[in-house]
C-alpha cells in the first residue's frame, strides 16, 4: 500500500470510529430515558396544581417549625487558646419532628385508597 491509501484508510476508520461513537451515545441516552420511564411507569400522575399544592404544604410545614427554639439543637463549646468560649459543634436534632409536621401537611391533601388485599369482601 502507498502512504497516501494508508492514510485514506485511517480517515475512512476514524470517520467510522465517530460514527459508531455517536451512535453509542444516541443508544446510552435513548436507554436512560427507558430507565427513567421504567422508574415512572407505576408513578401516579399529578396534575401541576396537585404539585403546587404539595410544595406550599411543604413550606408551610417548614415555615411552622420553631428553627430558633434552642432545644432543636446539640450544642458544644469549648475554650480556645486564647481563652474564648467558641462553638465547636452545632447539630440538628429534631429532624423527625420537622418530616412529621411535613408529612402531616402533605398527608391532608390527599385521602388514602383502599387496597383491594385490604378490604373486608373475602
């Protein structure tokens, strides 16, 4: 083979490498759409004001909870060396009252179904 059909060969195998790249991407992008739908298949639908109401439920919840009630937290101190009292630890410890009066909005939005293993007919 000559120099320049080796490199006509290597451009014919580069443009097939890209092609064959793009179409691997194209596949990877169509699978994770098929994923996300598998995901979402037994989803139940809201409508955007369903949505809309859950998220003021949410921030009202939120807007509620007490975040300057300083028995929400652990708190530690300590001296540093020059003599200064500082805060060295600060933790939230009230994350479960916060998701009950959250869940708690959000539950009254909606009515429970029955299941139908559930009901009293068998």
């Amino acid at each position: 083979m000559t120099e320049q059909e080796l490199k006509t060969n290597k451009a014919a195998l580069e443009l097939l490498q890209s092609e064959a790249h793009d179409n691997l991407t194209d596949y990877k992008v169509q699978i994770s759409l098929l994923d996300q739908q598998l995901k979402d298949i037994n989803k139940p639908e809201l409508t955007p004001m369903q949505l809309d109401d859950i998220h003021e439920a949410v921030e009202y919840a939120v807007g509620e909870f007490d975040f300057s009630d300083t028995d929400n937290y652990d708190k530690e101190f300590e001296l540093d060396y020059d003599g200064r009292v500082q805060l060295s630890n600060f933790d939230f410890t009230e994350q479960q009252e916060l998701v009950e009066m959250i869940v708690e909005k959000v539950h009254k939005l909606f009515v429970e179904a029955t299941c139908p293993e559930e009901s009293s007919d068998a």
